[in-house]
C-alpha cells in the first residue's frame, strides 16, 4: 500500500527528498582521505626505511612495516581514538591496513559482552569476514590469470 | 468511541497522573537537560552492559513516575512498554523486577505513543484503575544492533539521527471529579498505517517516516474537523531537522499549516549545530524522554492545554534492509489536553 495522501509515488519521493536533503561534501571528504590516508602510508615507508637501516631485506622490512601498522591501529581502536580519526578521515582511515585491524578489534571490543565464543569468537570477523572471504577469491583468480600468462607468453 | 475513519475518542478521560524521565551523558549535555528528573553520565549506568543500562533507565522512569504519584507499585493493573532491542529485552527484563502483568510492545521509535495509547484505552474502558506505559533507547545498544560497533572507525553522514540513551513513563490513572481538574487526560488517539514510500537508505530515516506522520496526522484532523490551529503544540517525535521541513512543507501544500505549533522532540532534545548527531536525536526513548520531561510539566502547570502528540517508527531490521526491502514507517498520535475550566 503506497498510496498516501501526499499524492507521490515512490520515484516521486524519493527524487523529492533527494532534492531537500543535505548532501556530504564529496571534495572535501576526497581531500582529507587523500591527506589522512596518505600520512599512514608515510608512516608505514618511514618504519620500512628504519627496519632496512637496520639491515633487513626490503620484503622483511615491509612485514615489519605491515605488522607494527596493524599494532598500531588496534591500540588506538582499543584506545576509543581510531573512532575519532575515522569521522574526520572517512575512506583515508578505513582504506589502509590500520583500518582493517580497527574492523576486526571494534567488534571484538563491542561484543565481549557475550561471552568469548559466541560472543568475541563468532563476531570478531562481522565486518572484515568478507574483506578476507573475497580477497582470498580474488587473488586465486590472479594466481590463476598470473600461471596461465607464464605458460603461453 | 471511534469517530471519523480512524479516531477513538476516549469518553472516560484517562488521567496522565506522573510521568518519570532518565537520560544518558549525551542528552545531559542538550538543552532539555534541566527538565529531566535524572541524568546520568555514565553509559553503562553502573552495569556491565549498556543492554542491562538500557533496562535500568526504564526501571528508574517507571519508579520516578510511580513515586512522584506517592502510589503503591501493587496498585498498577498493567504496564505497557516497548524498546528497540532485538525479542524487547530492555523492557521485558524490566517487568521481571515489578511484578506488574506485563504487555511487551513494539512500534520501533513509535513504541511511547502505542504504549499511552493502549493504556488509556484500558483505563477508559474500566479494565484498569491504574496502568504504566514506557518506552526507551541506548545508543550504544541500538548502534550494535541496527549499525556498526562503536569503535569502527567511520563518518556519519548529513541525514542520520543519534538514538536518545533514556527512557520515559507515564501513569495513567482512572479520572476522578479531583484529578481531572489539576491533571492532563489523554482525551483522542489516531493510531495510525504503516506507509511506505520507498526510502532505503538507513541514514535518512526522518524521510523514510515521514509520510506516516503525515497520514496519521491529516486523518487526525480530517476525523476531528479540527484546524492545526485548535492546539498549542504539535509535537513529532522523531523526524529530524529534515523530516520535519519535508512535513511542514507537504503539509503547508495539503492546506495545513502547522509551522508555528510543530516541534519534534529528536531536534528538540540536542544541539544539531555543536552536538554532532546529525539531524536530531531518535529512538523510542526520544520521544518518551521529551515528553515526559519536558511537555507533561508544561501541561501540568498550564502554560499548554491542548497536545497532539505524534510518534514516528521506522519497522525495518538489519534482515529486511539486507534483502533489499526498503523503510516502511508508521505513526501513532494521541491528545493530551486540560480540562477547560
């Protein structure tokens, strides 16, 4: 039942409301991304050329990058500070790596209340399940274009 | 009596006797701060989860409405109550500890009005000497259940409402020839359709109730031949800084002005410009909360004596909104006025 009163369908509505509401500024949003997001990366870089100042090879010094990221992440998560990065950053926190570990802590926190299995155990991956799900699908599918590339080329 | 199409008309003047308001931290800091009878900053409100702070707000509400009335808890018939929580929980664990015949009810946002509604309609029809109706809302509850957890990291978008943490009662009590001069009675309700018009998006739910309102209160006046003018306040309970322009508006086209007695209390009960809570406050706890704490005492002390009071719901869940159905909303109105000397 849609009809009302009003006398609108719901197309109507819908591009009626579309013309009132209040619209995020989506310039603004891209820029404060592009900067937050970027400065994480800086970051990263920084502890990769620390960790190869210190002698270790490229692809060890990005894994020590990668894990102290995630480290990182999850203490201010914990710390109820990545909360706040997110609102002003938006897509600049939630893009990097320290946004996946702010995805997999936030539940975790949220639902130690029920218990460490059924509640932390079975809701830590609620939001990054399927990160994880088709990420892994996704690089099979490259692994797989990648192997049949080298057999004919 | 029902009159009109779809307007009971409640003959015997149930008595609004006392009302009781609890509210969180965020609400402390809005400007209805001093109008509620207890203000608590902390979230979990001294328990271990904000569920269980959710149950103790309704608690404390019932119990103030109850005392302020210096009655008897084992003189209450029944008690009316809702909340937004998955199987009601907030208030079923509340009646656990009253005793009272419970009635679990849900209406999402639109709970507090249902729940006046069927009280005074037991207490006029004789079935009650005395009932309770409640509603309430946690933030940090309803966000887990309908959104994200807390600590996620993400923005909120322009349209979307923060869920009030609080809760409201009322005690409705049989009118007698003393209580009905010094008190308000429920005097009309208008219970009202579910309308849906087609809005998905979870974060623009002052759009998605809107039409509801606006049904619920074009029937109300079309029933009762009244004019907006009739009352000193309308009073919606959730729409928002945007839902309630677009009411005003579609109203305004229908041949209702209603921009000098509308207010609503999701952008009565924060500062939209410096809280950031997007558009306003929502939650059954919004409504319940403003109005027992701030409208019932205006009424009370007779600087208003006539309310048309509307409460809006949005009846989605995760699950429908996860297969693609759209916001349905309903909007129940009921009238609160003095007796006229």
């Amino acid at each position: 039942m849609n009809y009302t009163k009003m006398g609108m369908n719901e197309k109507e509505y819908t591009e009626y409301v579309e013309s009132k509401a209040e619209k995020s500024s989506l310039l603004k949003n891209c820029i404060i991304a592009f900067i937050i997001g970027g400065l994480i990366c800086v970051i990263g870089q920084v502890i990769t050329d620390i960790a190869m100042s210190y002698g270790l090879e490229k692809k060890l010094a990005s894994s020590v990058s990668t894990i102290s990221l995630i480290f990182i992440g999850a203490l201010l998560t914990t710390l109820k500070l990545y909360q706040v990065l997110g609102k002003f950053a938006g897509a600049g926190s939630i893009v990097p790596i320290t946004g996946f570990s702010n995805s997999i802590v936030s539940p975790a926190i949220e639902y130690k209340s029920e218990g460490f299995v059924l509640g932390i155990g079975a809701n830590m991956f609620k939001v990054a399940g399927p990160v994880l799900v088709y990420g892994v699908c996704a690089s099979v599918v490259y692994g797989l274009i990648y192997y049949m590339s080298k057999i004919f080329f | 009596m029902k009159i009109g199409k779809h307007t009971i008309v409640f003959e015997n003047t149930p008595v609004i006797l006392s009302t009781g308001s609890a509210v969180g931290p965020k609400e402390k800091e809005g400007p209805l701060s001093p109008y509620f009878d207890t203000t608590i900053d902390d979230v979990y409100f001294g328990e271990k989860t904000f569920e269980k702070a959710e149950s103790k707000f309704m608690a404390e509400a019932i119990d103030l409405a109850i005392k302020k009335a210096d009655m008897n808890k084992n003189k209450i018939d029944y008690m009316f109550a809702g909340d937004l929580l998955n199987q009601c929980i907030s208030s079923g664990y509340t009646a656990r500890n009253l005793s009272i015949p419970f009635f679990g009810l849900y209406g999402a946002c639109s709970t507090f009005a249902e729940a006046n509604i069927l009280a005074a309609s037991f207490v006029n029809a004789g079935y009650s000497y005395n009932s309770v109706a409640s509603a309430s809302s946690h933030f940090c509850a309803s966000e887990r259940q309908f959104r994200l957890p807390l600590e996620q990291g993400t923005q909120m978008t322009p349209n979307s409402q923060w869920t009030v943490t609080g809760s409201g009662a009322t005690l409705i009590v049989k009118a007698d020839e003393n209580n009905i001069k010094d008190y308000p009675h429920i005097s009309m309700a208008t219970p009202g359709k579910v309308i849906d018009l087609g809005i998905k998006d979870i974060a623009n739910m002052g759009a998605a109730m809107m039409p509801a309102a606006f049904d619920t209160i074009v029937t109300h006046l079309e029933d009762t031949k009244r004019t907006p003018d009739y009352y000193d306040l309308i009073v919606t309970g959730d729409l928002g800084k945007l839902g309630s322009k677009l009411l005003i508006d579609q109203l305004k086209n229908y041949g209702y002005d209603i921009s000098k007695q509308h207010m609503d209390c999701g952008v009565k009960i924060f500062d939209t410009e410096t809280q950031d809570v997007g558009v306003g406050g929502s939650g059954c706890g919004c409504s319940a909360s403003v109005f027992c704490g701030y409208i019932y005492p205006l009424l009370k002390k007779k600087q208003i004596n006539k309310v048309l009071f509307i409460a809006t719901g949005a009846l989605m869940s995760p699950v429908s909104l996860g297969q693609g159905e759209s916001i349905p909303g309903v909007a129940h109105a009921f009238v609160i006025e003095n007796l006229e000397v």
